[in-house]
C-alpha cells in the first residue's frame, strides 16, 4: 500500500475525512459528536497528514512540550470499511510513529473513544499506555501515551 502526504484540502483526503466524521457521528454513543475538521496548516511540519491510497489517512500534529520533551498527536486514524481488517490501520500508525520519532518527539499522544474497542485495542497493542486527560477534546473518554526512548 503507498502512503501519500497529503493536506486537508486535497479531493481524495477530504474525503476520507468527510467518511472518518460521518462515521463517528453515526455510531457516537448518545449522539452530540462534535466535528472538528482540521485547518489547512493544522498538520504542518513536521506534523503530518499521511493517506493510504484512498482507502486510510491519519494525521499527526505537534503539541507544545511537556516535562518529557517534544509531544506530537495523532489524529483523525481511519480505514474505510472495505480495506478493515487488513493491517492498515497499523501501517498507518507505525507511520505515524515513525514521522514523530524522525522529528524528535520524546512522546506520541493520542485520544480516544471507549466506544472504539478496536482502535483502543490497537493503540495498546503497539505500546501505547493510558494516561490522564491532555486536552479538553468532548468525544475523547480515553487518552494514550507512547514514549520514544
């Protein structure tokens, strides 16, 4: 699968962002998900916005830094329904990874909903461990840390 970077704007991107908050605003637990779509710098440098084809996209975004250093997010992680259960959702997050610890990045953070067990399930697979609260995000119940020793 060839991993493209790619920018909110772009045709096939802002589609798949579009399927990604259609999505959780369908199956959002008691409803009220509230869309946040990224601004066009919102994954600048040496943030990221990497897409699969057409098929998968996740962002990574640079936070201010914390105690332990240089802190990137990963946001917006989505495989559309034809190509789940392939693998792809963790290609793209090693991606991800990948971008964040060749900028430096002491930490890689996230946040999640309870409601996406298999997300959650990945996220923790691949070492990332819960946390308390690091933004204020109203769909996120759940918030991961990833150190990069």
């Amino acid at each position: 699968m060839r991993l493209i970077d790619t920018h909110p704007d772009d045709p096939a991107t802002a589609g798949l962002l579009d399927a990604y908050f259609a999505e959780r605003a369908a199956g959002f637990p008691g409803g009220g998900y509230r869309v946040a779509r990224p601004a066009p710098d919102a994954f600048r440098a040496p943030g990221a916005l990497i897409r699969a084809e057409d098929v998968g996209i996740v962002g990574l975004r640079p936070l201010d830094a914390d105690d332990a250093g240089v802190r990137m997010e990963v946001k917006h992680l989505y495989v559309a329904p034809a190509a789940r259960g392939t693998g792809l959702g963790r290609l793209l997050l090693a991606a991800a990874v990948e971008r964040a610890r060749e900028a430096g990045a002491a930490t890689v953070v996230l946040d999640t909903n309870r409601s996406l067990e298999a997300a959650g399930g990945l996220y923790r697979s691949v070492g990332f461990r819960p946390v308390p609260p690091y933004n204020d995000n109203p769909n996120a119940t759940d918030w991961y840390a990833l150190p990069l020793d």
